[in-house]
C-alpha cells in the first residue's frame, strides 16, 4: 500500500512539473501591429507555414528592430554559460529572452530548439526546429553563395556567421565585394577538410540600413 503511495505521489509530482515548466514560456509578441509582429504572433501560435524572406525583412522595417541593443550580445554569452552549467531552465530564459528581442534569431532558436529536445518536450522542441531551419532555408535557397551575383540573401550580419558555423567553416578574411547589382560580404573561409573556400554574402539591406543610419 505504502508502495502505491509513493508511485501516486511521484506521478503527481512530474505532472505537476510538467505544467509548471509549461507555464514558463515567456515569448512575448511585439504590439507592434505590424508585419514582423504579426509574423511573430503567428509563429508563436505553430503556424510555421510563413515566407521567412519577407519575415527577416519585415524586422528590418519594425520599430522592433530598433530595440535590438547590446543585451542582446549578453543574452549570447549567458546562453553558452548556462549551456556549460547544463542549466537548461537558464538557457531556456536566456534564449526566450534574446527572441523577445528579435524572433528571426537562429542562434536563439537553435540553443532553445535542442534544449527542449534534451528536456523530452517533442511538440516545443519541433516547433523552433521547424522555425530555426524555415529561417536557415530562406538563406540558403537564396542563391549558390558561389558568387556576389548569387550571393546568399542575408539581414544581418550575425546570419553570415551562423551559416558559417553551421556548415563548420572557420574565417580567414572578410571583404566587401560587388557584382550585379549586389554588394556583398566576401568571406574566404577553411572547411572542416582543411580546404579552402569563398562564400557571398548578398548583403544589399544591410548594407542600405547603414546608409541610413549614416543619414540620421
């Protein structure tokens, strides 16, 4: 009977985890009723079916956008910190916390898509896959990044470098370069083989935001 008890009890006691830890999710979607935020309500919402192009340009163009300040670089290195501490509620808030700031993070949705994975939660674990890899896509089915010409589509800079790592390529040097009507980041990089390798960045919006800035 004792036995019984305690095997209730425990059943109680992982349900009851199980609801608080769902409970602490804490995306929070931007009011900024525009097309970013709507994309991000969306998303939210497991509808993944959405153009992640016009989704990371849509960033650009919100007010959201502009909030993206130095916190976020922090969040970055507190996400490795918890992840060495194997605190995964903390790496959990952290990229939560980074994803407030700017929801077409593949860096954020990577970190918090495998944390789920090794917490047992399928359903959260598949979502920001399914949106971290619907990001990298729009990428990387942008063109052959073999020239500027046909230069991967990026927003940001911190894409180019989580490509770069993703496909296990170490910079060597980095240039501007144009072709077309392209103006590029050239990255000379060393694969995982040892060889070496050139990859284009189209990097028109970026480059154009810094225009911009420059103006203001």
């Amino acid at each position: 009977m004792k036995t019984h008890k305690k095997f209730l009890f425990a059943v109680l006691l992982y349900f009851i985890s199980i609801t608080t830890f769902a409970q602490e999710n804490k995306i929070i979607i931007p009011n900024f009723d525009d097309t970013y935020s709507k994309y991000v309500k969306k998303l939210e919402n497991g509808e993944p079916d959405i153009d992640y192009t016009d989704f990371r340009n849509s960033f650009l163009a919100s007010k959201q956008y502009n909030l993206k300040k130095s916190n976020y670089d922090d969040l970055k290195k507190e996400v490795y910190a918890e992840i060495e501490k194997k605190n995964y509620q903390g790496v959990i808030n952290a990229t939560q916390a980074m994803l407030n700031i700017d929801y077409t993070s593949m860096f954020a949705h990577k970190y918090l898509q495998q944390t789920y994975k090794i917490l047992g939660d399928a359903v959260n674990q598949k979502k920001y896959h399914d949106i971290e890899f619907g990001l990298l896509y729009s990428i990387t089915k942008s063109g052959d990044g073999k020239t500027c010409e046909t230069g991967w589509h990026v927003t940001q800079i911190e894409e180019e470098y989580f490509i770069l790592n993703m496909i296990g390529a170490k910079l060597q040097t980095q240039s501007i370069s144009n072709g077309g009507n392209n103006t590029c980041d050239k990255m000379e990089v060393k694969t995982e083989d040892g060889s070496l390798k050139t990859y284009y960045f189209e990097a028109n919006k970026i480059f154009e935001r810094e225009k911009e800035m420059l103006k203001k």
